[in-house]
C-alpha cells in the first residue's frame, strides 16, 4: 500500500500521462486527491460530477461557472444561505442568477440594485415584493398604470413623486387620491369639476374656501343651498346667487337662522312665518307684536311709545311707509316731537 506522498507523485504523473478524472477514480483515487494534483472543475464535469459535488468539494463559484455549470446547476435542490448568495453575485449577473430560479427578493438582500434586477427581467410584481416602492420604481422608468395594477395606492405614488395628472391618468378616482392627499383644490386644479367630486362623494365644505370653487358654481352643480351653507357659504352668497327669504325658508332654513342671516322679522313674516316662529326664532317681542298687522294707533293704545315704535322701525329697515307716516302723526300729539 502507498503512503499519502508516494500516492501523490503517481497520481501527479499519471494525471500527466492523460489519464482522466473518471479513469482515475476507477483506480480508487479520491476526489478530494485529485483535486489536489491539479485537476480541474472542467476535468470533474467532463467525469460527470454534479456541480453540488464540486461544490462540496471546494471548487470556487467562479471555478464552476468557468466549468461551464450555471447558477441552478450549483444550487441543486437545497436553498441558498445569504453567504452562499454573496458568492454566487460576486461570479453571476443577475439575469443569470434569475434563470436559476431565485427571486428578486434574495437578490436584493445581497446587494443587487433595482437597476441591474429590471435589467435581468423581473416584472414589476417581483420587484414590488422584493420591497421596491414607489419612489424607486419610478426612478427606472414604471409608470403610473403598472403600479396601480400591482397594488400601490394613490397615496403610495404620491409620495413616490408622481403627479395629481399621472394619478389621474392611471385611473384612480378622486375619492381615491383625495384617501391618498390629494386636496379638493389640487383636483379642481387638474382639471375635475365640481359636478364631478359631487358624484364621488365630495361634500361643499370639501369644496369652499379662498381657492376652492365659488357658490354659483356650487350650486349649478347640484349642492343645495343647505349643503352650501354648512360648507361655509354665507347667506350674503346666497341671495347673491339668487335665493330669497322665500327660497330659503322653502329649503327649510329656521327663523333663527334666517334671522342671523340678516332677515327682518317682517320678510319672514311676508313669506309665512307664524308669530310663534318669530319667538321661537329670537326676534324681540316688540318687534314680533310690530309685525302682528296692527297699526301704530293700535300699538301705541296697547301701551307702546312713540320712542319704543322707533326703535321697532329701526330694527325693521323694510317697516312699510304707512307705520312711518302713523309713527309721524301721531307725533303731533306728543308733547315732545317725535325725532326720526
């Protein structure tokens, strides 16, 4: 039997002679021995040795590829450690890498950039589970459309840069870019009207404001002048736009609203306003019992002065030019002049 030394110079001179890998494996050398004289990765695949064998073996990454095995011949049936990763990236491109079958996940965790993983194929689906987001997606050239179709939100593109216009071209609604912050105002500016964001949900306090959409505008678009008013809309808007006390009232605004809209008692009362309505509205009593269709005469045989029924006409800019002309005679009985 020949010691390890005396082994090793046979072995040298026959690997010399020509002998192959297999040849002499059939004459009991070991691989780990023929390894050690000089035979190469190539010599062992030649000799049909898998390349998890050369592997296990020894042999270098870059060696087995040399040899001419690929990334999913080394793999083999088990699963790559992150280390075993490192060294596959350092001898195969990602592309390569991907034809073995590993995902853009591992991939990334050992260091292979968006760039160079679009590059080798992956789809946007794989790049999104590796962890990619919006921001990065957009920077190798993924569009709106694609995103969306993959799960990304309105909200997730917008921070990842893109615009309310490339939002909307994707086919994302506004309510849908509005749970994304969106502003009412940056829609309106894109181009949506406001009969539009009524459809999808848009209440008139949404719309309101120094730069949102006027009342006329509003209202064409179907918001009811109680919607316009708890958007904020005042009752001088209102009447601008063409609604009147009646119309008002008709949209079942109280007399206490109406009252603080600037309404007098006797345009409430005009359009149907009970008395009791009047109170309850917090009209003062005198002005309510002023407005009851009594004359000035009768008033003041009721207790009223001549200076409380002015301050009554006062509060009432819309008294009627009979009360006045009343008021005015009735001052010629007064022992002091009335002063209207």
């Amino acid at each position: 039997r020949l010691g390890l030394k005396e082994a090793t110079v046979l072995l040298t001179e026959l690997k010399s002679s020509g002998f192959s890998v297999g040849e002499l494996q059939e004459c009991g050398f070991s691989n780990s021995m023929l390894k050690q004289v000089g035979f190469t990765a190539r010599d062992f695949k030649e000799s049909d040795a898998s390349a998890v064998e050369l592997r296990d073996l020894g042999f270098s990454f870059e060696a087995l590829k040399e040899a001419g095995f690929t990334a999913k011949d080394i793999k083999g049936p088990g699963q790559w450690d992150k280390e075993a990763l490192r060294d596959l990236k350092r001898a195969f491109t990602a592309k390569e890498l991907k034809a073995s079958g590993l995902t853009a996940t591992e991939l990334r965790e050992v260091g292979f950039t968006l760039k160079e993983l679009e590059a080798a194929g992956y789809g946007l689906k794989e790049l999104n589970a590796a962890g990619f987001n919006a921001f990065d997606l957009r920077s190798v050239g993924f569009k709106t459309g694609g995103l969306k179709v993959v799960g990304f939100t309105a909200g997730d593109l917008k921070r990842g840069g893109f615009s309310v216009g490339e939002l909307m071209e994707a086919g994302f609604t506004a309510q849908q870019m509005r749970s994304g912050g969106v502003s009412p105002i940056e829609l309106r500016e894109c181009g949506f009207s406001a009969s539009q964001l009524r459809s999808e949900g848009f209440e008139a306090k949404d719309l309101t404001g120094p730069e949102g959409f006027s009342a006329a505008e509003l209202n064409a678009a179907g918001y009811q002048p109680r919607d316009l008013f708890a958007g904020g809309v005042t009752f001088e808007d209102l009447k601008a736009i063409g609604y009147n006390c009646r119309a008002l009232r008709a949209e079942g605004f109280t007399s206490s609203e109406l009252r603080l809209g600037g309404f007098s008692a006797k345009e409430l009362r005009q359009v149907g306003c009970t008395l009791d309505e009047l109170t309850a509205g917090g009209y003062p009593a005198l002005v309510v019992e002023a407005v009851d269709g009594r004359s000035a005469i009768s008033l003041k045989t009721a207790g009223f002065t001549a200076e409380t029924l002015v301050l009554v006409l006062q509060s009432e800019p819309c008294g009627c030019a009979v009360a006045f002309w009343s008021l005015l005679l009735l001052s010629y009985s007064s022992p002091t002049p009335l002063l209207l």
